[in-house]
C-alpha cells in the first residue's frame, strides 16, 4: 500500500490510497457488499454509475456462505465477484458482537453457532487472517472484542485486553506469511477499541499504534452512544494515530456523522445506512431525508434531489419512485439504492474538494445551511 497525505484543511485530510487494485482518494465512503454484493446493484453499477474504487465485504458471512475456500477456488473475491476495484473485509467481530445470542468471546477467540445452521465456528486471530487470505481483500481487518455501550469499566478493559494481544498475534501471523509468499500484496488494519473513555482509547490506540499495521480503524462506536459522544471519543482518539498511515471509523454512519468526522481527521468510512434505508423507501438529499412513500409525493414530478446528478435523479420523478415503492418494485431498490450511494460518495468528493482547497469549514456552514 502507498499512502500520501495530500491536504489538510485544519484536521480534515485529503489523502490517497493506492492498492494491487486500485487509486482510492479520501475522504472515502465505502458501499457495504456484505455478502460480496451491494445489495440491488450489479457490479456495473457500482463501477460506472458510482465509480467506487472500494467495496466492503464480510468475513463471517462469506466464511459462512459460499466458504472462503470456494471463493479461492472462484479467483478470490476479485474473480468471483468481476469488481476489479479494492476490497476491504471486515473481520467478523461486529457480527460476533451483534449476534452476541449464538456467540461468545474468550482469550483465544470468539466461538458462535452459525446464524444460517446453527453449526459452531471458533474464529481465532489467525484463523480470520487466513479466511482473509483466502479471500484476497485489499485490506483485512484482525480480530477485536467489540462491547456495546453502555459497559463496565471492567468490560470495557476487557475488551482492550483481548484486542491488543489479538492484535499482536495478529501481525506477526500476518508478516510471517508475507515472508512465505502468502498475501504480500495485502495489506492489514487494527482496530481501536475504549468504548467512550477517552483513557482507554489512549491506552488501545497507543497500543496498537505501536505495532507494524498498515493502517488504524476506530471501532466500537456508533452502538449505542449519543453522537457528540461519539465525536468527542473520535476527535481525542485520532491524536493518538500516526499522520502518515490511513485512519478509518468504522460503521459510521449518517451524512452528518461523516461531515463531523472527516473535520475531525477521519480518512475512511462504511456504513449499511444508504443502502438499508433506499430499501426501506428513505433517501438523502443535500436538504436532508426524504421519504419517499408519502402520498405528497405521489403527483411530485421533481428529482429527488434538484443538485443530483445521478441516473435516478436525471431521469425520474418523485411520483414514479413513490409509485415504484408503493407497488414494491424490483426496480424501486435498485434506483433508490444508487440514488443514496452516489449522494454518499459524491459528498466525499466534494468534501475533498473543499480540503484541497483550504475550505473546509466553509463547505461545511453551507453543507448544514441547505438542510431541511
């Protein structure tokens, strides 16, 4: 992985990634291909219409369903799915955590029952490395301990404890079989943890900033604390994280949650949010959310959005997508779904156009002035 901090706009950097597969300029929003597929789009969509340089896709399911040996087989996650862009996957912690009814986390790994069988699985910090290798992903996240907040102190400790030595166990895994010839062209990200303690997120993140890793996420927020929690928790973090690896806040989040971080200094997001609420018959907009199932909008003969420019906005009405929705269209999912996702990665082009420009704080008066 190269990296290059290209501009900063007081905190907010304009940076470039560059993978095997791809040129990725941040700040970047990362559309969610949970099960190697961004739901309601084909990979054409993703690569002309929105022109994402990477996805994320997930260990645990694709362990799951259809086995990571079987997408080896395949030509790994670039030849199975035809996305010729990067790959970044997460490590199956957030679904340990979130499924935390069929799973349980100890000091060697996290053991769950499969949510499609019921059959159990250990995931080890090795074992995660290896499914990611299988994989072929860009960019792999380690194995973490993710507690929902609120937590014990004890709880929360807990969770640094097991991180950090995951996470040691973790990279010399991983660097070791880059000396074998195993996954030299793949690149590795810890992951942060503290809950909303600002003392343990300098313990994790001095931690884990001292080892070898590619780049730092940021996890464990967004799951259950109030937003200016988060941004205080994010803001005191990134002054324990190096300048010149990438910084990633993971499973964040709304419009305003990516405005407020990347001001903040954070580089890379991902977030099911665009694609789970188009479904659900919500829509971004530059003036704020617009559902799209009211009947005011039956006989609405505008664009979603008056400032887009993508192929549902060019083209369709607010009627035809009410009617769409109403009548639980196949194609209402797809439209809605680019819709929302090129309104995501459109304001991260725009945000790094205002970084490199040195007119950060501007762009984001105007970006809260135009909202509803």
């Amino acid at each position: 992985m190269e990296f290059t901090l290209d501009a900063t706009s007081k905190n907010a950097r304009a940076c470039t990634i560059k993978t095997l597969h791809s040129t990725i300029k941040t700040p970047v929003f990362m559309p969610v291909g949970t099960l190697g597929s961004v739901k309601a789009l084909d990979m054409q969509d993703v690569l002309e219409l929105l022109g994402a340089e990477i996805i994320l896709a997930n260990t645990y399911h694709m362990y799951l369903r259809p086995g990571d040996e079987t997408v080896k087989k395949m030509g790994k996650l670039h030849g199975f799915t035809t996305y010729p862009k990067s790959f970044l996957t997460d490590s199956g912690g957030f679904q340990a955590f979130s499924l935390s009814d069929i799973s349980k986390a100890s000091k060697d790994g996290i053991e769950f029952r499969s949510h499609i069988d019921g059959s159990k699985h250990l995931f080890t910090p090795k074992k995660v490395i290896d499914i990611q290798h299988n994989l072929g992903s860009d960019i792999m996240m380690i194995l973490d301990d993710l507690v929902a907040l609120p937590a014990t102190q004890e709880r929360i400790a807990l969770s640094i404890e097991r991180t950090t030595a995951w996470a040691r166990e973790s990279i010399d895994y991983f660097r070791a079989k880059q000396k074998e010839g195993v996954g030299e062209e793949q690149n590795i990200f810890a992951i942060i943890q503290g809950g909303t303690d600002k003392a343990f997120r300098t313990k994790s993140a001095t931690e884990l900033c001292a080892l070898d890793f590619d780049g730092f996420a940021i996890g464990g927020l967004s799951v259950g604390e109030l937003n200016n929690e988060m941004y205080d928790t994010v803001e005191h973090t990134v002054k324990h994280m190096p300048t010149d690896k990438p910084r990633y806040l993971m499973g964040v989040g709304t419009p305003e949650d990516l405005i407020e971080n990347i001001e903040r200094g954070i580089d890379m997001f991902d977030c099911v949010m665009p694609t789970r609420n188009a479904r659900n018959g919500t829509l971004f907009t530059s003036f704020g959310r617009l559902n799209i199932k009211g009947a005011i909008y039956k006989e609405d003969t505008q664009p979603i959005d008056s400032e887009c420019e993508c192929l549902t906005c060019k083209r369709y009405s607010r009627a035809y997508l009410n009617h769409l929705f109403r009548s639980r269209e196949i194609a209402y999912f797809r439209l809605a779904t680019i819709h929302n996702l090129h309104y995501y990665l459109n304001l991260m082009r725009e945000a790094r156009e205002a970084i490199l420009n040195d007119t950060y704080a501007e762009f984001k008066v105007e970006f809260y002035k135009k909202r509803v």
